[in-house]
C-alpha cells in the first residue's frame, strides 16, 4: 500500500502551518517525519490520518484521493504521545474498542486482541486495569488497538515522546520490529529515533520540507547548517552562504578517539601569538598551533583548536 502526500498544505488562523509538502511512503516503507518543535510534522499526520482538512493538496492512498473521507474509513491505525487510553476499560477492551466499531464478532475480537497484545509484548494483560500500568506499557496498549485493526497505514506521532531512559530504546527496538514490510509514518523531535526507525527521514523546518533521505545520507551530507546541528553534529564548519541556510561541512568522520582530528598540512602562517595552520582532514580546516609544522606533514589537532573552514 503506497500513501503519497502532493502539494499539501494547512493553514490555521491565518498561518501558513504546511507549505506545499510533497512525499511519498512506498509499500512495507517506513518514513521517519523529524523536525522541531512547531514544524508542522503533527499537523501532517493528522492531515494524512483524516483528522485535519488540507488548504490546499491531495493525500492519496494506491491512487485513491481520500478527501472527504473520515478518519475512521481510511483503514490506518494511528498511535499518539497521549496514549488516548480510556481509563474506564480494561486492556483487553481498550485494544478491542476499533473492533466493536467495525462490528467484528466478539470471538473473533478475542483472537485477535490475545495477538495483539502478544505482538507488543503483554500477553496475560487483558484484564489489567490502564491505572496499573507504566507510561511504557501504556504505549504498547495504544500500539495494540492501533495494530488489531489491521491497518494498511501505521502512522504514529511522538509515540515515545513521554518515554525515558532504557525503556525507550526497548521500545524504539520493538517499534523498528512491528514496523518492519507496514508502510508507516513516524514523526518525531527525536533525531536518534528517526534515523534508527526511519527507511527513509524527511525533514521539516517552518512547515517546507528541507530534505528526504536515507538516514546514512541524511547523517553524513546534510543539506544546511541548520540541518547538520539539528541532527546532532557538534562540529559543523560553513561553506558559503548564509549562516543558517548555506551548504555546510561536517568534518566529523576525521574525529579520532579522543575528540583527536588528523590530517596532511597544506599551508602555515604565523599569526603573532603562534601558528595558523591549514591541514587536509577531507575538507581544509584551519586550526591554532603553538610551532609550525612542516608542509605535508601528517598532524593530530583537537576541535578546540580549529579556527575555521580554510580555502
């Protein structure tokens, strides 16, 4: 099933929030949507789920434009940070409540909810009240009501977004698992959680889409410096353009254990208190040394000594 989203767009009380996004989730794919805070990446997936009428746009599913469609006839299974649990059922009914929607016969609703909860890891929880349970195993209670339906879409927002610790990375683990041949959409804030869960990763800034990718692409070229440092770089060196949208560096793969940078010497000058120091490490950095190395030497120089981008 290939969910594709072309020239979508929302705006809310005058404000642009999504502004022509154009995507496209293959079949068994997972798209990991990224982005900060105010982005527009949860108005996106309550714009793919039914929830939000577009401005303007198509969300089509095989081809088929779905405006106008309720969220409830769409056939995706969506998954939200607040759990939406109700409080008053117990699992086993929280999990079933798609079901009873769809007039599924009660023994079949059975099967299907003991697998379910078996797929997410709560075998035996049926009867258990939502009160007992942990922040974790009220994820994994949404994820069930989500999956027992069967849905051709998967679509998830901040699913682990109020969970911490250890117990998050079980989950992205068990995610990346259940995930896996579903066509999916997965937004998070969460840098590490759409490059680890993420087939491909779209990135969002502002309501634009700045770039789609692979996550090893993504990681190691990406497009901005805005980018770069969004996605976790520490080290991130300009080349051209303005500062937060001009193509960028990241010299990151010459860091060695240690924080160490290596490179070739390519230039020297002396700068009055020492040396500035030009060496080749993949891209030509400019760094502070107290003696002057000799030109094709091979050096080793911290992060803190680099001055800038040379050449």
């Amino acid at each position: 099933m290939t969910l594709a989203i072309n020239g979508l767009e929302i705006t809310l009380g005058g404000a642009t929030v999504l502004d022509g996004i154009d995507l496209r989730v293959e079949d068994g794919e997972t798209l990991a949507v990224l982005g900060p805070s105010g982005s527009g990446k949860s108005t996106l997936l309550r714009a793919v789920a039914g929830l939000l009428a577009p401005s303007a746009g198509t969300v089509t599913r095989d081809g088929e434009d779905l405006a106008g469609l309720a969220a409830h006839r769409r056939g995706f299974g969506v998954v939200f940070q607040s759990y939406a649990l109700f409080e008053h059922l117990d699992v086993s009914d929280n999990v079933a409540y798609g079901l009873r929607m769809r007039d599924v016969p009660k023994p079949d609703r059975r099967e299907r909810v003991v697998a379910a909860l078996a797929l997410v890891g709560l075998g035996g929880y049926g009867a258990r009240t939502i009160d007992t349970l942990s922040g974790g195993e009220r994820q994994r209670v949404a994820l069930a009501r989500a999956l027992v339906v069967e849905p051709e879409v998967l679509l998830l927002d901040e699913p682990l977004g109020a969970i911490d610790g250890a117990l998050k990375g079980r989950l992205l683990e068990d995610l990346g698992r259940i995930t896996v041949d579903r066509t999916a959409l997965y937004v998070t804030h969460d840098h590490d959680e759409a490059l680890t869960i993420g087939d491909r990763v779209a990135l969002l800034r502002d309501g634009r889409l700045v770039a789609v990718d692979d996550p090893e692409t993504l990681w190691t070229r990406p497009p901005d410096v805005w980018s770069a440092r969004f996605l976790g770089h520490p080290n991130v060196y300009e080349d051209g353009g303005p500062f937060a949208d001009g193509p960028c560096l990241v010299p990151e793969r010459a860091v060695g254990v240690g924080g160490a940078i290596g490179g070739t010497v390519t230039d020297r000058r002396f700068a009055g208190d020492g040396w500035q120091v030009t060496a080749d490490v993949g891209v030509p950095l400019r760094y502070r040394a107290s003696t002057a190395p000799a030109i094709g030497e091979s050096v080793s120089f911290t992060v803190e000594d680099v001055v800038d981008l040379a050449g």
